[in-house]
C-alpha cells in the first residue's frame, strides 16, 4: 500500500490513484492505494492517466505529500524528510 498523496494548491488530492476510504478517525487507509506492479521498494511511482485530463497552467504549484501528514493525523511517530525528482508527461 502507498500513501503518497499529490494535491493542487488547495490540498485537493488529484485522482492519480483509486484511494480506499476509511470514515474513522485518522483512519490509516484514507488516502492508502495499490499500483499495479509496484511495491515499496519500487524506484518509482508511475500513476494511472487522469480523465479527464487536468488543466495545468503556467506557474501553477502542486505538493507531494504523505498521507497522515495531509491529514494532519497519525504523523506523531514520523520524523526526517525527503526529496523526490518528479517528472510529468503532459499530451
């Protein structure tokens, strides 16, 4: 499962994967995922083509985030940071 989360300015999470939901309180599976082929140790995360296609526009930002840290619940027991190269093929 994965939990990496990626959102537009508004901490809207873009539909780049079918997340499972989970209505409890820091409900772990909230923002949690399966890819096809990929597991934790994979160099990469290839998210699934969005439809519709997402209007992008210059100088617009967009956040990567970990799931419990987006919701602001559940994040008590992590610590340190990370950095990712992020690439996007655009059509």
């Amino acid at each position: 499962m994965f939990i990496t989360v990626i959102t537009d300015n508004n901490m809207t999470a873009l539909s780049l994967a079918d997340y499972l939901r989970d209505n409890t309180k820091c409900g772990y599976k909230y923002y949690s995922y399966q890819l096809d082929g990929m597991h934790v140790n994979s160099s990469e995360l290839v998210f699934n083509l969005l439809s519709p296609q997402l209007s992008v526009s210059v100088d617009q930002e967009f956040h990567i985030w970990y799931g419990e840290d987006l919701t602001g619940c559940g994040e008590y027991d992590n610590s340190g940071e990370t950095c990712a190269d992020v690439y996007a093929w655009y059509g």
